[in-house]
C-alpha cells in the first residue's frame, strides 16, 4: 500500500469467512511504539465483529468492519446489508428481499437503484448505483454505492463517516479466462481511498496464491483505545489507520 508517497508491504492472510488478518510491514517506529525498529501492523478481525490492531506492543480496540470489507471478505449477505444500512447506503427495508415491478414505479427520477456511468478503476463501466434513501437527486455529496453489473462487486462507494466525505475507488479484473481463478472478481486488484478529493492511501493486491501452511494466529483482545491509539499517531499513521479501517 501507499500513504503520502511512502510505500509499505501489506499481506491478506485469509482463514476463513470474516476471519484474516492485514500484516503492514515496514512502519516507522512511530507508528509502532517500538523505538529505532521498523515494525509492523497486524490488523486480526474474527467472527462476531471481534477486531484487534496489534501495533508493536499495544493491542488496540477497533471498530466492527464496515461495509466495504464486509462485502469482499465476510461471506455473510445479512451482515453486509446491515453494514449498508449502518454507512446510510440501505434503508432498513433494503434488507428484506421483495420484488418490484419496473412498470410500477410512477416516478423514474426517484428511483434509488438505476443503471449509471462509473468506473472501474480509471476506465469507463456501466454500474448498477444504489443511492442513499434520503439523498436528494442532485446532490453531490450523496451516499452510493456503484456495482458491477455482471459480478455484483463494488467498484466505487462514497460515504460520510467522521463528519468527512470519503470515497473509495476499485479496480477489478472483471475478464473471464481459464487461468483466472473467480476469486479475482471477488477482490479487487487495487483501491484508492479518498478524504473529499485528497487520496489519502492506496492499496495493491497480487494474485494470491493459497498457503495451506498458514495457521491462524491466536487472536488477542485490545485494551487500548481505539481514540487514544489515535491521539498518539502522526497525520501520515492516522491516514493509513482510516483507510485501513474503512476497507478491511
């Protein structure tokens, strides 16, 4: 990944449904606590929502993963709408399965889900977009999420959180060959995660290959705070720490 020009190896170790870790290697010891050592971020989320950051010594608490993770590496349907509906994407009835006939909608402009021009990555790409159930048809700082037609995996999201405006962009392979495994559909193959128009980190995935010498580390519980964690993180750590958080 990379956050204001400096780049940092970052490792998906996948063991289950809404169960990984995300291994950042190569941190200032600022980041870390650990005095003159480059270290390490070892981000562990289990099931149940169970999320720890071991940051050199500290184990921090952290938050639930949000929705973007939660459609790419949780394998569970109700759990990513009830992230959408908590990111103000979905509306409580988003949730509930109900079929809709086209010809009885009487207002086409108030319809929330309509085909658009987005993007996969910086190409062109005909989406299916889900607005936010209370965003104004012209606003621009609206809450939507744009997914492929074809794979239903999202390609572009934005979303407020923190009282800011962030946008996170992806790139997938969406190209069907024999020597492309389907997983490569599932995740996207880089992202950019955005403050307003500021990027402020952007990801890079290789194609994985599976380890099946990989155990699943013990997981520790956090005792530090997420906020305090925070107040002691320089603004280029505090970058790395929101885009992580906001996309694994």
């Amino acid at each position: 990944m990379v956050v204001d020009g400096k780049t940092y190896k970052t490792e998906l170790r996948w063991f289950a449904p809404s169960s990984y870790n995300i291994v950042i290697a190569g941190l200032p010891s600022a980041f870390t606590g650990v005095a003159g050592n480059e270290g390490q971020w070892v981000l562990q989320r289990r099931p149940g929502g169970r999320c720890s950051l071991v940051a050199g010594n500290r184990y921090v608490q952290c938050t639930p993963a949000m929705f973007w993770a939660m459609i790419e590496l949780s394998a569970q349907p109700e759990s990513v709408s009830g992230s959408l509906i908590r990111a103000g994407i979905y509306s409580q009835a988003d949730a509930v399965f109900d079929e809709t006939h086209s010809s009885s909608v009487s207002d086409p402009q108030s319809r929330r889900v309509k085909l658009a021009v987005g993007k996969n990555g910086e190409t062109p790409k005909a989406v299916m977009r889900i607005r936010a159930p209370s965003a104004a048809p012209e606003a621009t700082d609206a809450a939507y999420i744009d997914f492929d037609q074809n794979f239903l995996v999202p390609l572009y999201a934005q979303f407020q959180h923190t009282g800011a405006l962030y946008k996170i962009q992806a790139r997938t392979e969406l190209n069907i060959d024999r020597e492309q495994p389907r997983y490569s559909h599932v995740l996207a193959s880089s992202l950019r995660v955005f403050r307003g128009d500021d990027t402020i980190a952007r990801f890079s995935r290789a194609e994985a290959t599976p380890d099946r010498s990989v155990k699943e580390d013990k997981f520790r519980e956090g005792v530090v705070s997420l906020p305090s964690f925070q107040e002691s993180l320089s603004g280029d750590a505090n970058n790395l720490l929101t885009a992580l958080l906001l996309t694994h």
